[in-house]
C-alpha cells in the first residue's frame, strides 16, 4: 500500500474580522489573487472578471488599498495578509496592531467586505502525515503553537493550511499517486489508523491537520484551505504540471466541495478552500510551474474551464440547474459504485438524510426497507438527494463513492423518483 505523503501541507496564521461567517457561509470557494507580475489586469477590470464569476471570495497576501477598493461593494469577500516581515512587530507590539488594523481594513470595511486577516505565509512546514490519523505538529513547535491556538479558539478564527497534492505526486510520481492526487477512480489508500479508505489526497491531506489538531486538543478549530492547485505547465524535467492536470484537479476539487460530502474526519460539509491562483504571476522565482497556476490569462480568458462562470451553473439555486446537458429530461439515478464499501456509505445515508429528504422509506415499516443492507438503504437517500438538490453531477459525487445511471433502480412498491421530468 502507498504511504501517505509527507512535507506538502503548509500552515499559516489567520485572524477573522467577521467570527460568524464560518458558521454561516454557503460559499467555500475563493481564489487567490497573487501580484508577483508586471502584466495583470489593472484592479478594476479584475472587479468585473470576478463578478462574471461564481468566486466569491478573494485571498490577497498583502493589503493593496486599489484592489481592496475596486472591490467595493461587489459583494466578494476579501481576505488579506500581513506579511512575514511584521509579524515581529505585529506580536510583540499591540499598538502596531491596532495601526496596522487602522490602515488596512478601517478604511474600507465595510464597503470592502474584510473577513479575514492571514498573518504570514508558509511560515511552518508540517512533517509527517503518514496516515492522516497520525498527524502531528512538530514537536518543538507545539508549546508555541498552544498558545497560538488557544488565541484562535477564543476568537473564533480558523486554522489556515495550504496542502498541495501536486507536491505529493512530485515526490511519488507513479500513476496511481495521479489518480489519487488528481480525484480519479483508484483504490484509495488505507489509513491503517483507523481503517478510512481515503480516495483523494486532497481530504488525506486536510484530515492529516485535522488530527494533528485534535492531537494537541484544538479539534473544533476550523480549518480553511488557504491555498491549493496544480500548475498547466512547467519545465521538461518537471513531473505533473499540463492543462489536463490542472483541469482534472481544480475541476474535481470544485465539484468535491460542492458535493458538501466533506472529508472522513470532518464530513458533511465544506472546507473553505481558496484555490491559487487567479492569474499566473509572470516575475515569480523558481521552476516554471511557478509562474503557470493561473485560472485565467491576463485577456480574461480561461486557462482551462472548471466550471467557474456564471452561466455556467447556479450553485445557489440548486433546483434549478443550468448545466446544458445532452438530454436534460433524461431519466437518471444516482447509486453507490460497484465496491463501495459499507463504511463508506453510512456517511452518505447520513449525510443525505441530514439534508431534509424524507428518508422514511427506509425506514422499518417503509417501501424501501428491505433488503435492510446499508448498500441498498444508501442507494435510496443518495438518489433521492441528488433528485432533490437540482440532478447536478456534483449532486452525485459523495467522495467519489457515486455513480449515475440510466437503469431505474426501483423494485416492488420501492420507487426510486428520477423517472423523466
Ligand atoms: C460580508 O460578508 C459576510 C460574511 O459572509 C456577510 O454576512 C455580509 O453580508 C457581507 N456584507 C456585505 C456588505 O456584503
């Protein structure tokens, strides 16, 4: 079995202007806007890209007081960054602080709407995250970041990290590492911890935080993936960086999030995730995959196309999707995988029938309860949830453990709704 990999997950420190939003927020995908360039769109027209766009949420690593202005009243929520050159004087001084605050969020909020300060970036390098259960902080880190930790608690701010599959598969190039780094079928990995089948590297990845965080007694920190992504290309001696790569990870990373499956330690919901990057950074130093992260290119077209555009899905009116689909009134059902196992479908019941559908035929006593497996209780609530959220792939993606079918699954008086519309 493969090992999990190790050194690909970044942290950082983060404050939040706005402690309810985590609680409250429907949007978990943001993008990072990085300004190591000389070519980008000026702040204004990058307003109105963001605008065509279902991105909601920006991530600047500084504070540009032009970009945080164009960005008034847009409704896109900005995170901003204190570099790691303050942090000294940020820490030891609470008057720099309060003038930092003063200059680069007073200003403009709330027109500007600042939810999130990040302090630093990369500014620790997790080790070892093999498997995602025994993830652990460096231990001569761990009194530091107690302290740290106890801070964010109290203010209800979240545990920022960066975890890069692409560095993961760099350090393992084999094919299967690809599928798994990429959310392509593949056998997953078994975290020999607790026996979870992980089948992305990606919810491994952010699982490996979450226990490490539960190590040191902060497991209801939340955590936002501050940045993650692929580059489309990079140097001939580079393993991974091309267009289909790239599409396949930020493509399948959109839809992960969107299925609102989780990972296995945190299911049921979404990480926040900002993907990098908006625009490639053309002065940024190291192999060429550096400079080739952009979703899109400095004319405002698309790299590759993810699914980020308006018009081209509605996330926030789930009944009533857009997707052009070859034949939208085609009758189709969402089922399990041939394979999934049962530990793998109860999140699923669970997760559905948490979702406010009427799960009562599989229920004792319901049409749908024989045969009384999970795998045919599972098929039940996972068609009926993606009936019911708006017949969108995403809506039948579940980790991954889900497929869609033209065969109607009913049997005796057990219905399956998805017959044509
Ligand atoms: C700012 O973002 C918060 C958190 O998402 C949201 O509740 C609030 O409505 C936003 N404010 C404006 C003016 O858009």
């Amino acid at each position: 079995m493969a090992t999990f990999s190790q050194a690909s997950v970044f942290l950082c420190l983060s404050l939040t202007v706005n402690s309810f939003y985590y609680a409250e927020s429907q949007s978990f995908i943001g993008v990072n806007y990085g300004q190591v360039a000389n070519n980008l769109p000026s702040p204004e027209t990058t307003a109105k890209l963001l605008k065509s766009t279902t991105i909601e949420k920006i991530r600047l690593y500084g504070a540009d007081p032009n970009i945080i202005k164009a960005l008034a009243n847009t409704g896109i929520r900005i995170v901003i960054g204190a570099a790691n050159g303050d942090i000294p004087n940020l820490a030891s001084d609470p008057n720099s602080a309060i003038q930092w605050v003063n200059s680069n969020v007073v200003p403009f909020y709330p027109a500007s709407n600042i939810t999130l300060i990040t302090i630093g970036n990369e500014v620790m390098t997790s080790n070892d995250q093999d498997p995602p259960s025994s993830g652990l902080f460096n231990p001569g880190l761990q009194d530091n970041l107690r302290g740290l930790l106890a801070f964010q608690r109290d203010n209800k701010s979240p545990f920022a990290i960066n975890p890069y599959p692409f560095f993961a598969y760099q350090s393992d190039p084999r094919p299967e590492t690809l599928a798994f780094c990429l959310f392509k079928p593949s056998s997953g990995r078994v975290d020999s911890g607790n026996g979870i089948v992980y089948l992305n590297m990606f919810d491994a990845q952010v699982d490996a935080v979450h226990s490490a965080l539960n190590a040191i007694g902060f497991k209801d920190i939340e955590i936002v993936v501050a940045e993650t992504g692929w580059p489309y290309s990079g140097d001939a001696n580079e393993v991974g960086p091309s267009i289909e790569n790239a599409k396949a990870y930020s493509g399948n990373l959109i839809a992960h999030l969107r299925s609102l499956v989780g990972t296995p330690l945190m299911p049921g919901k979404s990480v926040d995730t900002y993907i990098f990057a908006l625009y490639d950074e053309n002065l940024k130093p190291g192999p060429a995959s550096e400079r080739a992260f952009g979703l899109f290119k400095t004319d405002l077209t698309v790299t590759y196309d993810v699914g980020l555009a308006k018009t081209s899905q509605t996330p926030s009116t789930p009944t009533t999707p857009v997707t052009p689909s070859p034949n939208p009134t085609a009758a189709a059902w969402c089922i399990p995988k041939f394979g999934v196992s049962d530990a793998q479908l109860q999140p699923n019941i669970d997760y559905a029938c948490g979702h406010g559908i009427d799960c009562s035929p599989i229920q004792a006593g319901g049409a749908c309860f024989e045969p009384n497996t999970v795998a045919s209780h599972a098929a039940y609530a996972m068609n009926l949830y993606y009936q019911t959220f708006g017949k969108n792939p995403w809506n039948c993606d579940f980790s991954q453990t889900a497929v869609i079918t033209s065969t109607n699954p009913s049997y005796n008086a057990c219905i399956y709704p998805g017959g044509s519309t």
